[in-house]
C-alpha cells in the first residue's frame, strides 16, 4: 500500500469508529452509536408522517400504538402514510436486521437509526418493531419539542421473561389503572403480567361454570364491618388480554391451589373441609383452607382451567402452590387413605402430585403451567413446568440445577409491596426498604453460573394487601420497576448505577406523563423532617419480625411490628419533658398459623393497656406508664401527653404499648418533643 495513502485512511477510521451516545432511555439499548453527521439534530415533530408498508399490519399496528401516544402523552400529531415517503418520515421496516453480531437479534430485536431521513425502526418481528417504537417515544418523551440526536441503537432482550406480577385479588384494581400498568410495562419493555386473580380474600375471575366464585366468592365484609370486592367479567378479562397484547405483553393468569383457596371455599365448600369463622373473612395472612383431593374437586378445579384457557391465550397458566398450609389435609381420614393409596410419603408429597394432576392437564392442552417454588420442597415440580422463585436465590440455583426452567422474583428485594423510601410520605406497605438501588444491584446471572440458559428472567410482584388504591399500586410499582426492566433487559456488562441513576429524572417525567405520581423518596428525595418530630418510620422496629407501614385514619401511614408493638426512637434530648405521642388503634385482622404464638405481648400492670417509656433500652429506666383507655378505638392518631419525669440528658427512648392481647393493634404515628 502506498505510503501517502496512511493519513486518508486513518481520516476514514476516525470518522467511522463508533463513539457511545448517552441515551435517556430505559432499559439501556445494548449499543447506541452517535452519528456526528448530521449536528443540529433530528426534528421530528407534529406533520412528520409514519410510514409503513402497504400489506404488513404488524408494522401498521405498532404505527397505530406510536401514534396515539404520541398524540395523547406527547402532543405530537404524526400522520399515518402507507405510501413511500421521500423526506424526513418515520418508517417501519419488517425484514432481518443487517447486523455484525455474532448473536442473531432475535424475534425481539431491533435497530434504530435517526438521521437524516428520520427515524428508520428495522426488525424482523412485530415484537421488535414495537420496542423500536417504544425505544423512539422514550427518546421523543425525555426532549419534547426538541431536535433529537442522531444515533444509530441495535437492541435485543438479556432474558426472555421480563414480568411483573399484579395481586387483583387482595385489593383490586380498575381496568384502566390495569390500562396504565401495562403502558408503562410496554414502555420498559416487559412481555409478562402475572395476574393474580385468587386469594383466599377473594376470587376476581367470572367463570360461568361456577358462579358462586364470584357472587360469594368475590365479596368479603372487612373489619369496618363494610362490604368489600368484586371481580373481572369475562368481557374485561378478553379485553385486558388484548390490550396488552397489542403492547406486546402475554397475561399469565394464575388460579392458586391448593392454598390461598378460602374464597374459593366460601363458595364451593364441598371442595374443602370445614370452614373458617365469618369474623375471620377480614384477616390477612395464610389461612387454613386448602382444596380437598377427591376426584371431584379436582375435575372442578380443572373446569375452571378450561376457562381459564379460553379466555387467556398465552403459554403459561400459574397455579400458585405457595403457602398451602396441610393441617386440613392431616386432620383428614380421607386424604390420608387417599395418600396411602397414591402410594406417598406424606401431605408434601400429595401436593407435588396434585400440582402434577394439574400440570399434566394444562400440558395436554398445550399450555405450560407456572408454580411458586414451594413446589420444589414437594419434589413435586412437574416436569416442564416453569418455577417462580421466591424464597431464595439459593433455591433458585437448586431449580436450576434440577432442570427446570427458572423465573428470579425473590423475596424481599422484587417484592414491590415494601416500602421504596424511608420517608413518612411512603404510601402503605411492609416495613423494609427496598430501594430501586437495591433492585439494580441485584445479579441474575449470579443465580445461573452453572446452568447457563434455564435462567428465564425477572419478575416483579405487586402484592396488594396493604395497596388499596390505583394510584398507590402504580406509585408503588415504579421506578423500582424500571430498575428491575434494565436487569432483564440489559446485558451485565452494561449495566451501571450510575448511568442509570443519571437518566431517572427521564424517567420521573415519563412517569408524569403517564400520570404516575411515585413520593419523591422513590427517586431518592429526603422531604425537610419537622422540628422535634420523630415519625414513626424514623424509630427502629424492636424486633422488625412482620413490620408493616399501615394506614391509619390519619394523614400518614404508621410502621408498626405487628408481632411487637414496640419502637425505639434515635437519640433525644430529654429536659424533663412531656412528650406527646399520637397513638392509634388498627384492627389486628392476620392470619399467623404458627407464628400467632410468638406474638410478643408486654403485660400492663392495670387492667386496660398502658403506653410505656424506657430509657435507652426497652429494660432501661421506666420514664413513663400511662394508660391508653382514652383513645378511641376508631384508627384516628390520638394526642396522648407523656410526662417523663425527671430525665435529662440524650437518650434512645424505647416506647411500647402494654397489652394482654394482640388486639387492637396499637400503632404509633409521631412522638414530638416540646
Ligand atoms: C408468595 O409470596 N407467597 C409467593
């Protein structure tokens, strides 16, 4: 090669050595190229026309989605055009992508090229035409009204589930809050929605067969003495099911058995053994009831799943299988003559080989079914079926191991009904704090090292026992949820908190935008605390065994342990004070089979329950016993005066209701010192 052709060359090779664009967009595109050639950018914005084939409706469908939330969440009007377009357009094109990977893109794959002619979303699927689209709106959505960059993105999942899971049958949701939960899973490039539609506090699916599971089943008196429910009728059940297909999103719905089964029971009770007391129906918790074993309840159970079937077209039907409680099961002669004659080693045993029975029914359907990991200590996790792994990363390795295919949704950290933030503006919740920052740190390969591939992904639960308004469950759900995205989306390698954190406030507007409102201690913002206000979310817990941030009549949620009414405060200056305490009573409606007899109760030393104060320590100096008789037992924090003596000095204070029994639930809001 001559040697006055090196400086051309090396000219060439710096133009064309790709530079990383920061792209606000989550989860992260695998690769994001900047295109210096064109510097003022892209406008693309009202009158730019969408453009897509004549004949490929798939293109046409994810065209209609773009549309419309660009109409409706960007005011951006972009018409549709089938015909070839010369100019700046928006143009879907449904072929392979042309890439120099070694790894093929994938039915979820896509590129995305902004430069001078537009925006061009290549992809051999309609599911990557979609996030190239959702990849576009997320870029149009973080610079309204701006110029976009030019960039070229070349994009494909790290796993192929990427879920969240959606309690319905604790607290329900509306239909379009369910709307909206899927738009925003859409826009984070999620493709599974567990439905959770059985509990034992109630059964949200209408299924004709059996009407009671919703006329009874559906309804529950909460401890207000107020009726409480409803459920999904199969017209909205089909039109969830569409909407979120369209969104690229399969619904798996779930059906617990054989525990969690107590609504079911209240309406079908020939399906079970006798029945819970009707002042109980208000309880959270794990409840006794457990679906019998004759050949007729499990031929109803697996008529519900023909339902089931026809109105959910997805693979994988859930059957739950966590928490069943077997006392029912031991206490039967009947299961027991059953166990022996199915020739088991005992009630684990038999509740492997009733999740088989139901298994081996969805599988000669053609579907899959999908169980919580309870299933493994049965060693009755049906061949084929996928395992929801909650108890353990460990666990989830020991599935993997075992062969099966492995959904992470651990335990506490993808459990989106704890708290997001330390902050008394947190919506209603369990106790811990689990950060977005905590759900980004987590490593799913880590659980996958020897058995590279079962790992099918990530899932996210909602659980809605102390979530009961739309808007709750959707603060609830997000940002920990656009973490949990980028970890099922987002190869390892590049992953980082940092480059995450920095493109959140995006996320916070997109969230806006979707009028999702997360407390600003989601996104890691310390609201101003009050002068001489200690909350209770500033106390530790004594014992932090079932800790719950639970709504009072109030203005504010209070953390309490229900297992131990007690909390220490952080150090205090103490001159003689009278501190005030707002206290309030909540009902004390769980269900704790064993664990009931753990409840730690601090006896008083008159005849009603007492507020105690002691110094330092909960067997430090007693400052103060007073008693509570004079607050209303109607959930409003009432102001209770507590002279503490002679102390001085700085001090932890140990605070704790003194009762003979767990009810009422004594709950205190604030201490605040004068
Ligand atoms: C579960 O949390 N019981 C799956």
């Amino acid at each position: 090669m001559p040697a006055k052709r090196w400086p051309a060359l090396a000219a060439v090779a710096l133009i064309a050595a790709p530079v990383r664009a920061e792209v606000p967009v989550i989860p992260l595109p695998q690769t994001a190229e900047a295109d210096a050639g064109v510097p003022g950018g892209i406008a693309l914005g009202s009158g730019t026309p969408i453009m897509v084939q004549a004949d490929d409706t798939d293109a046409a469908g994810v065209a209609d989605w773009l549309g419309d939330i660009a109409h409706q969440r960007l005011g951006l009007h972009f018409p549709r055009k089938v015909q070839q377009v010369q100019g700046l357009a928006i143009r879907f094109v449904h072929k392979p992508v042309d890439s120099t990977d070694a790894k093929p893109l994938g039915g979820e794959g896509y590129r995305l090229d902004i430069d001078a002619r537009g925006a061009t979303i290549t992809a051999p699927a309609r599911a990557g035409l979609f996030y190239g689209a959702v990849t576009l709106a997320q870029l149009l959505a973080a610079t309204p009204g701006q110029p976009l960059a030019a960039v070229h993105i070349t994009d494909a999942p790290h796993y192929a589930w990427r879920g969240l899971m959606l309690d319905s049958a604790r607290h329900m949701q509306s239909v379009p809050a369910i709307e909206r939960l899927i738009d925003l899973m859409a826009l984070h490039k999620f493709n599974r929605l567990q439905w959770h539609l059985t509990d034992d506090q109630g059964w949200r699916l209408q299924i004709p067969a059996f009407p009671r599971l919703t006329s009874v089943g559906a309804w529950r008196v909460g401890p207000d003495g107020k009726r409480y429910g409803g459920f999904y009728t199969q017209a909205q059940v089909r039109h969830v099911v569409a909407y979120a297909a369209a969104r690229g999103i399969t619904i798996v719905p779930e059906i617990e058995m054989p525990g969690h089964a107590l609504a079911a029971l209240r309406a079908y009770p020939e399906w079970g053994f006798a029945g819970v007391p009707a002042s109980a129906q208000a309880d959270w918790g794990v409840f006794p009831s457990i679906f019998g074993v004759e050949p007729v309840t499990l031929k109803a159970l697996q008529t519900v799943l023909d339902e089931v079937m026809a109105l959910f077209p997805g693979r994988e039907i859930a059957t739950g299988g966590d928490e069943a409680l077997h006392d029912q099961w031991r206490a039967s002669p009947a299961v027991q003559a059953r166990i022996k004659a199915l020739g088991l080693r005992d009630e684990t045993a038999l509740q492997g080989w009733f999740a088989g029975q139901m298994a081996r029914y969805l599988a000669a359907h053609g579907r899959q079914a999908i169980g919580w990991d309870d299933l493994l200590a049965a060693g009755g996790i049906p061949e084929g079926a996928v395992v929801l792994s909650w108890h353990s990363p460990q666990g989830a390795t020991t599935a993997l191991k075992a062969g099966h295919d492995v959904v992470l949704a651990t335990d506490p950290v993808f459990y989106f009904d704890h708290r997001q933030a330390p902050g008394r503006d947190e919506p209603p919740g369990r106790g811990t704090v689990i950060t977005p920052a905590d759900i980004y740190a987590v490593d799913p390969g880590s659980v996958d090292a020897a058995t590279s591939g079962h790992l099918l992904g990530v899932q996210g639960q909602i659980w809605t026992e102390y979530v009961r308004s739309d808007a709750q469950m959707l603060a609830m759900a997000w940002p920990r949820a656009a973490a949990l995205a980028e970890l099922g989306w987002t190869t390892p390698a590049r992953r980082d908190w940092t480059g995450f954190s920095a493109r959140l406030p995006a996320e916070a507007q997109l969230l806006a935008r979707w009028q999702v409102q997360p407390t600003p201690g989601a996104f890691g913002v310390t609201t101003a605390a009050v002068a001489g206000e200690v909350p209770s979310q500033a106390m530790q817990t004594c014992s932090n065994r079932i800790a719950l941030n639970l709504p009072t009549a109030g203005e504010h949620p209070a953390l309490v342990d229900i297992m131990d009414r007690c909390w220490v405060t952080p150090p205090v200056a103490l001159d003689a004070p009278t501190i005030t305490v707002r206290i309030a009573t909540l009902p004390f409606n769980y269900q704790l089979a064993a664990d009931a007899k753990t409840i730690t109760l601090r006896p008083p030393v008159g005849n009603g329950d007492e507020l105690v104060v002691r110094q330092d320590t909960c067997d430090g100096p007693e400052l103060a016993r007073v008693p509570l008789d004079a607050v209303p037992h109607d959930a409003v924090p009432t102001a209770v005066s507590v002279p503490l003596g002679a102390a001085t000095g700085t001090h932890k204070l140990c605070l704790f209701a003194a009762s003979r029994s767990p009810a009422p639930l004594w709950a205190i809001e604030t201490v605040t010192l004068p």
